[in-house]
C-alpha cells in the first residue's frame, strides 16, 4: 500500500506532538489521505544506566489515534 503523507514527531513536547498530530488527521483526511505514516521515535536513552525508556509519544500517539 502506498503512503500518501508522513508526519515526523520527533523532537516536539507532548502537548506539541497532540496538536500537531490532530491537524495532520485532520487535513488527511479532508485530503482523502487512506494511509498515512506517523513516526514517533523511540524513546529517551540512559546510557549510564543502561535503561530503555520507551517514550511518551510513542506511547500515546496510539491512545489518540484510538480516540
């Protein structure tokens, strides 16, 4: 299947990432966009630590899509 638009969160706060998320549906869908990429990353790195954290966005970006 071919992907008709590409939203790239990296970088953007949680209340940024929402937002901007919400108008990319948004206008997708008024576009007739039937699918769609949004790449969230991968989370913070704690290299002392040796911990993965899974990061927020990638987290709730599936929550506000299932709203």
């Amino acid at each position: 299947m071919q992907i008709d638009a590409r939203l790239d969160l990296h970088g953007y706060h949680q209340h940024e990432a929402f937002t901007i998320l919400e108008n990319f549906i948004s206008h997708s869908r008024q576009a007739n966009k039937r699918c769609v990429l949004v790449i969230t990353g991968k989370g913070l790195h704690h290299m002392a630590a040796r911990e993965q954290r899974e990061g927020v966005l990638r987290k709730m970006v599936p929550i506000w899509l299932n709203e």
